[in-house]
C-alpha cells in the first residue's frame, strides 16, 4: 500500500511523516528539509502476528506494510507551482491520500491564507484533485473527439464509448463529485483506469491540531457533503506525535498515559486507512514464515491466493481457513478440525479480517 502524503505549505505533512516513520522504518532523510521528496515504510502494528510467532517460532515474522510518501514541503501541492508537473505520477501512482489540514495555531508559522480554517484548506485540496482530473479529462476528450475522424469506421464506436465516459466523469466532477463515488459500469470503469484519476483514490483527512485540543469532524465542517463522503478522518497534533516518535517506545507510552494522550499517530492513521480502503489482513502460518497480508474485505480466496502468488490463483484447489480468535481459544490446528472450526472453503469464500488461510494449490 502506497500512501501519499499532501496538504498546503506549512500544515505539517513532514511533522506527519516523522511521527509515522521514525523509529519504525528505514526513512531515507526524515531529516524534516522542505526540500527533499522523503519514502519511508511502515510496517502494520499487529498483536496476532506475535502471539502466532510464539507459537509456530517461524524463521521470519513478516507484518504487512506501509509505504509513505512526503513530497517537497514548499512544491508540495499549491495550484500555482503546478501539480500536474513533477509530482503527478507520485501521486497517480499512490493507493490513498492522506490529506494534512492545519488546525493548531502557531503565531510563528504564518497561515499562508492567513487564519486557520480547516474546512477551507480541506476543500481546497480535494478541489486540487477535483482540478487535476478535471485537466486530464479535458484534454482526453479534446483528443478523442479528434480520434473520432481519423479513426478507421470499425474502431470509431469504441473511441465514441471512451469519450463518452470521459464526458460523463467530467460532467460529475464538475457536479462537485469525485470519480470514486460517480456510478460507472464495469466497461466504462476499465476505461477510466487508464487516466489514473486522483478522485478515484480513497482519502484520509488528517487534521493536525493542538494537543488536548478537540477533535475535528468532517461532518461538522462547512463543506459540500458530496465532496468528502467516504473520507476517513483523524485528529492529531503531529508535532507532539513526531517528537513522541523519538522517543523508546516505553518512555513514549508513559509519556502518553501521563498527558492522557490516546493511541499513537501510527496506529490512529493505519486504522482510519484500513477502515476507509475496506481493507483487512488474513494471515499465513508455517515454520517458515508467519505473514499478515492486507486485501480488499471480501476478496474472494481465490484471489487472496494470488497476492501471494500469481501462480496460486491458476493452481488454486481450496482455502483451509480458521479465525484467528477460534484459533485461539481452541488452541491447535489439530483441535480446531475437530471442533469443526477448521473450514475446508472454495474459490468464492469471501475472506474476513483475521482468518488464518493455508492455501491447498497445484503448482
Ligand atoms: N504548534 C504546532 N506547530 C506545528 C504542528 N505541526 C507542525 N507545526 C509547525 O509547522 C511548521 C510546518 O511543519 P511541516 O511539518 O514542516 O509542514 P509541511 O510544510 O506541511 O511539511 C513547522 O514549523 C512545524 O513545527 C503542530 O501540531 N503544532
Ligand atoms: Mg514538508
């Protein structure tokens, strides 16, 4: 998962990358310069991960992971500097955004739209991608209508279908609703994909405010409510969060529990993107390896086979499942059969979060 980091000047999107990378990543050059492009990778907090370890003594534990993208401070996403620029195949490239909203006051890190207005600054940058789309949609259509001409008469209704969805996603995001949430057929769908439009993507509001001070919520925010359904959303206050992150973790639970803080940015920020992606971790069991592996709810196990392995899906038999919180209780593989709590499940078994699945596949 691919996790791109934006928001206007100044509202702590490297504050926000340091308190979800450091200490837990191999952050090239979180060293909090405007100028630098910083990746880090996460990997996902997971409690079953360590308790199957101490069970199986597996040679590797392996949790899923996380990568973060902080762009350039100062370039980061203002209209003027060009978004479709430099940066457009960083973000086209990205699984979610995690969208950084100033909150906290701070006299001397001037607003550069002077006060502090979360709503605004949100809706400017979902407008931001709402405008990027808009660009590439204009000119895919401007294109098209011109392939019409050219085009050999057999090709031309295929080229008519694509402009036609072009038009349609254009049309509704000019209505103010991001392609994610237009209704689309599954043809029209598989065209759009080749645009690599930024309102298909999922979004997670981070709203950066002071510490102790209230939560934010979309809900109760000024902003056209077509635009920001589905956004996931937390409130942190990043700087607090990035110096925590410093800190051994001992030092820095004490230190939460002491000042009443909650759970970590980490944690907060992976359980809003989760939640917001759909997205659950089953896991895998052996000697060898044991690995959680983040899908889509639901994925059918056929295909949760094949992120583990193309060739799986191809050689898929069936899916031995158990919950992990069955697995627990019943305390072995072996009792788990008997109690019948160890399924023999087919391709189109729909996988949930926590299912152990040992994949039976001809290879
Ligand atoms: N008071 C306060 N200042 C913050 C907070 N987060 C960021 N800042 C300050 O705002 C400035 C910009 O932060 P930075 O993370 O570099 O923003 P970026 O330009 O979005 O990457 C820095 O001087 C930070 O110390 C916060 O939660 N509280
Ligand atoms: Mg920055």
């Amino acid at each position: 998962m691919d996790i791109v980091i934006i928001g206007l000047p100044q509202s702590g999107k490297t504050n926000l990358f340091n308190a979800l990378t450091l200490g837990k990543s191999d952050a090239s050059g979180a060293s909090g310069s405007p100028t630098e492009m910083h990746i880090g990778m996460v990997k996902v907090p997971d409690r079953r991960l360590e308790h199957l370890g101490a069970i199986y003594h597996p040679r590797k534990i392996v949790p899923a992971e996380i990568r973060y993208t902080d762009l350039p401070g100062p370039e980061g996403m203002a209209r003027s500097q060009g978004i479709s620029g430099r940066y457009r195949n960083i973000l086209q490239s990205a699984t979610a955004f995690l969208v950084v909203v100033r909150a906290f006051q701070n006299d001397s890190v001037p607003h550069p739209a002077g006060a502090i207005n979360p709503a605004r600054d949100l809706e400017a940058m979902l407008g931001e991608l709402t405008f990027t789309d808009l660009e590439v949609l204009e000119r895919a259509s401007t294109r098209l209508a011109d392939q019409v001409n050219k085009t050999k008469p057999a090709e031309r209704p295929m080229v008519v279908r694509q402009k036609e969805t072009v038009d349609k996603a254009r049309a509704g995001l000019e209505n103010g609703v991001p392609v994610r949430l237009q209704t689309f057929s599954d043809s029209e769908r598989s065209i759009l994909v080749n645009y690599q439009l930024l309102t298909e993507k999922n979004v997670i509001a981070v709203f950066n405010t002071d510490e102790g001070a209230d939560e934010i919520s979309i809900a109760e925010l000024d902003i056209d409510p077509a635009l920001t359904a589905g956004v996931g959303q937390v409130s942190i206050s990043a700087r607090v969060e990035a110096e925590l992150s410093t800190m051994d973790p001992e030092e820095a639970d004490e230190f939460r529990s002491d000042f009443g803080l909650g759970e970590s940015a980490t944690s907060q920020v992976i359980r809003a993107s989760y939640d917001t992606l759909g997205l659950v971790s089953f896991l895998t069991v052996g000697d060898d390896e044991v690995r959680a592996w983040s899908v889509p709810g639901g994925m059918p196990a056929v295909s949760a086979a094949g992120v583990i392995h193309t060739d799986f899906t191809r050689g898929f038999i069936r899916a031995e499942v158990i919950a992990y919180d069955d697995y627990r209780a019943c305390g072995s593989m072996v009792q788990g059969r008997k109690e019948g709590l160890l399924r023999s499940e087919g391709k189109t078994y729909p996988v949930k979060d926590g299912d152990i699945i040992n994949f039976l596949v001809n290879t």
